[in-house]
C-alpha cells in the first residue's frame, strides 16, 4: 500500500523529495485533496490554492541543497515543492487576504511579507490561507466573519486562537505545515488544544513586515508542525534581520537544528510551583506534573520559582494590546481599501463602514482601547500597564539568572466546546492566563503536545527560556517530545460525520477562488 504522505513530517518530506523518493506536485495534491475532504467538516482554510500540472516547473526550480545538522536532521535549506500554509492576517502575494474579517473582504495582498518571501526563496509552495478570529483577537477562531474552526480531535471542540485554522489543519493533516502569529498566546494555545507543536519566537527574531499589525509591541509570527525538529528547520528559514521592520533584531539567522539531541544533564529547570497548585484542570496538572518528571529524569534540575501573578498579567495585556489594536485598525476607514458602507458623508461612512465591517470582538477591543488612551484615563490605566509590563518583564530576566528554562501549562483546561464562552468575553479572556506574560516580556516559547486528557483531547506544556535562546528552547523540547511519544499520534475522522453547519459549499466556494 502506497504511503500515506499527508502524516509526513516536514523533515521526513525534504528528505524524501532530497533522495529522489517523492513528488513534489503529488506531494501537494495529496495535501490538497485532503484538505478539500476534510474542510467541510474542520473549516481550516479561508482560501485555497490547486497545485497543478502548469506549475510543475516550480517544483524543479534550482534551489540551495539541503544542507545537515547533527544526526543527519536537514537544516536550513530547501523546502523544494512543500506545501506551506499561512494565516490569513500574513501577506502572500496574489492570495486574499482577509484577516478574517469582513473589512478586509475581497482585497488581495500585492506583496508577500518578509516570512513568506524567505520560504518561497527556500522553495515553498503556499496551499492556502487559513482561518483565524478576526484580525488576531480571540482564543477559540469562532469570531472569524467567515465561520468557525473545528478542533480535528472532536469537532464539537475549539481548535483554540487566533491561529485556531492554521493548528486544525497540521493536526488534521491538511497541512505539512503552517504560519501562524503570537499576541497573546495565539500560536501556543492552538497547539496545546490540537496537539502540535507551536512556537513563537522572541520578540524581533522574525520580521514582522507583511504581518496586519494587531498589537506591535506584542505580535510576533511563530510556527505550528508536527514535531519541534520541523520547528526548528522553518525557524532556521524565517528569522533573521529585516531592514523593512524596525523592530527585527540585526542578529543573522542560523541553524536552530543543531542542538537537536544533545542532553540536558545539569539544566536548571524552573517551574513556578503556585500555578499547578491553583485553578488549573486535573488532567492539565497531572500532564504538567509529568512533564516535569519526564525531564527530571533525563536530568534537568527543579529549581522552585516565583513569576508575578498572572491575573496582573492578563489585566495588563488587554489594556496594551487593546490601546495598540485601537491605533492600528484606524486605517480601516472604508475609504482606501476593503468594505465600505454606503452613505451620505464622511461621518456616515466612517460610522457604517466600521460598525458593519467590523465584528464585535474587534469592537469591543477598539473601543476598550480608545478608552484607556483617551485623556483622563491614559494615566490611570495605559501608563499603569506599561510600569507592569516592566515589572513582569524584570521578573522574567531574574528567573533566567537562576535557571536555564521554565516548564509550565499553556491553558487552564483542554479544548473547550464551540460557544462555550461566546457570551463570556472575561471568560474568554482568562485563557490566556498562561501566555500572555510571554509576549509582555518578549521571551520566546514553545508547546509540546505532552499527554491526552480522558475525554481524548491533547494537552500541551509550555517552555520558555531567555530572550534569543531559542536553540535551548527547541533542545529541550525536542527531548521531552521523544519521551512524551506523541507526535505520531493523529486525529481519526474515519467515524466522523460531516457536520451539517460547516456547508459542503463554502468548501467549494473556497476551491473555485483559489482555481
């Protein structure tokens, strides 16, 4: 029987196609034809893109060889022919591009963005754009104006957000892998709620030119794969000083898969005891606790810890990132790009543009936003946060001078169902307890899946180490991840029913744009 391609990891791919032992055109009609199964039921995509015969000289394109890391793992290099997705707040030239929202319907990026330009020069091939709450703001891609994502491992579940598409479609295996982007957690809470591996970067290691700002203090573009050996090979590819971004750090790119393997013997391993004592779900407790275990015997050292309290965290993230998104999405004005409602003057077609084009997320947070900057309020509220940001971002520079990484939950509890917390945007807000403190300090973090909960839902835990450390990062969590045993583990859609409220047509709607 011939091998089933769309549970290949991105390394097993480059090489198969490095030794002749693949297509690089089949390679993504399988993804694709999976991809259009599939989408009825998970709403992954926004967009996408058919690989076709007329394109077959691009897989043949002279790129770089692959070069190798330690134990033969394919380095930075070429991706020569792979399927790539995106997330559709990230520019790919001559695809929509929507941020999910209805403002932005119809427009097409005429530009790729930094992130996109270095894998399409590796040799990347893009199938499509995947779905996201609307313009990065939310945690469980239900606020989207084109629908909700299924989780793959129980389609009454979230896949988590805002990269909820671009985590639904690695685990379901209707991508090889994806770009997602990080405000508040929103590369590592999906993948703890869909069992990959998700990375967000630290703050300037990867350009952000291309990316529809949302926060930009705060955003960063990370990656969702099956395993940390294909994170560590795109983060190779993406990072690296951009002149475009004035945020990206001058240090070069270099090869994340080196340390892929090496023993952690003698690391110090922070875990900051408070938080598996308070609020968290038993199952996410015990996958925690047993992660920490599972590195305590390949030989890190527990060092007990203090971060600041996280409900300080949160309440400081959505006064900044609230502020930030309200000045951003003021170009948004119906008048230069996008949705524009009809009316009679100016004032009326701001009013009617934002108010219709707009989801009320997005308003919510906007008008939060303008709250906290208006005059009288901007001391007590904007000034406050950034003194605890400071503080939060402190707390962490002292931690990693007594310890080389931290181990801790990413969520409170797995995947919870569709409209659970719809009508509770506190609530909603609470599941970034975990992450949020990340992007304030600008550190970098990854999530292995570690471990299934009983009601067979993925859970994942979350390392962080110091700013600019990733190699440390993906060091450790590729050990862990050989002893957690789950990456090839994949979600069964054999006994699954196409849901009835995710239409056959909104599919094919999406295929008849991307033809």
């Amino acid at each position: 029987m011939e091998e089933d391609v769309t549970g290949w990891t991105l390394a097993r791919a480059m090489a198969a196609l490095k030794e002749g032992d693949g297509d690089g055109i089949r390679l993504c009609r399988a993804f694709y034809e999976r991809a259009m199964e599939l989408e009825p039921r998970i709403g992954a995509y926004l967009h996408l893109e058919e690989p076709s015969e007329a394109s077959r000289d691009y897989f043949h394109q002279e790129v770089p060889g692959v070069s190798l890391g330690e134990g033969g793992i394919p380095a930075r290099a070429s991706l020569q022919g792979l399927p790539i997705s995106v997330k559709d707040n990230i520019c790919v030239r001559g695809m929509p591009l929507t941020c999910g929202s209805r403002i932005l319907e119809g427009f097409v990026a005429p530009y790729d963005a930094t992130v996109v330009e270095r894998l399409r020069r590796a040799g990347a091939v893009f199938l499509g754009k995947t779905n996201l709450d609307e313009f990065a703001m939310g945690s469980s891609t239900e606020s989207s104006a084109y629908g909700s994502t299924r989780n793959p491992w129980d389609l009454e579940r979230v896949p988590g957000g805002s990269s909820g598409g671009s985590a639904a479609a690695v685990a379901a295996g209707t991508a090889l892998a994806a770009l997602g982007s990080d405000t508040g957690g929103s590369v590592r809470q999906p993948a703890a709620f869909c069992g990959v591996v998700g990375l967000k970067p630290t703050y300037g290691r990867v350009s952000r030119f291309g990316l529809v700002a949302f926060a930009s203090s705060l955003d960063q573009i990370g990656t969702l794969t099956r395993t940390v050996e294909d994170a560590a090979i795109l983060l190779g590819i993406i990072s690296g000083h951009d002149p475009r971004d004035s945020t990206s750090s001058p240090l070069p790119a270099e090869d994340f898969t080196c340390d892929l393997g090496k023993p952690i013997q003698g690391l110090r391993m922070g875990v900051p005891d408070k938080i598996l004592r308070a609020g968290l779900h038993p199952e996410v407790r015990r996958a925690t606790e047993e992660s920490i275990s599972r590195l305590e015997k390949l030989g890190a050292l527990r060092v007990p810890i203090r971060l600041c309290p996280w409900d300080l965290a949160v309440a400081c993230y959505y006064v900044i990132a609230t502020a930030e998104a309200s000045a951003n999405l003021a170009r948004f004005d119906g008048i230069r790009y996008g949705f524009r409602g009809k009316a009679k003057n100016l004032a009326e077609l701001y009013r009617k543009s934002r108010s219709r084009g707009f989801g009320s997320e997005v308003q919510r947070r906007i008008l939060l936003g303008t709250y906290v900057l208006s005059s009288g309020y901007y001391d007590a509220y904007y000034l406050e946060a950034q003194k605890v940001r400071t503080l939060i971002r402190q707390e962490f520079d002292t931690a990693f001078q007594n310890v080389d990484f931290v181990v801790m939950p990413v969520t409170p509890e797995p995947a919870f169902r569709l409209g659970e917390r719809l009508g509770d945007p506190l609530k909603m807000y609470l599941s970034d307890v975990f992450t949020v403190s990340v992007n304030l300090a600008g550190i970098p973090g990854l999530v292995v899946p570690c471990g299934m909960s009983e009601e067979g839902l993925p859970i994942g835990v979350q390392i962080l180490s110091g700013a600019f450390s990733e190699s440390l990062l993906l060091q450790v969590g590729h050990l862990l991840e050989l002893e957690c045993g789950f990456r090839n583990r994949r979600p069964d859609f054999s006994a699954a029913g196409s849901r009835p409220d995710i239409a056959a047509s909104r599919c094919e709607q999406r295929a008849s744009d991307g033809a």
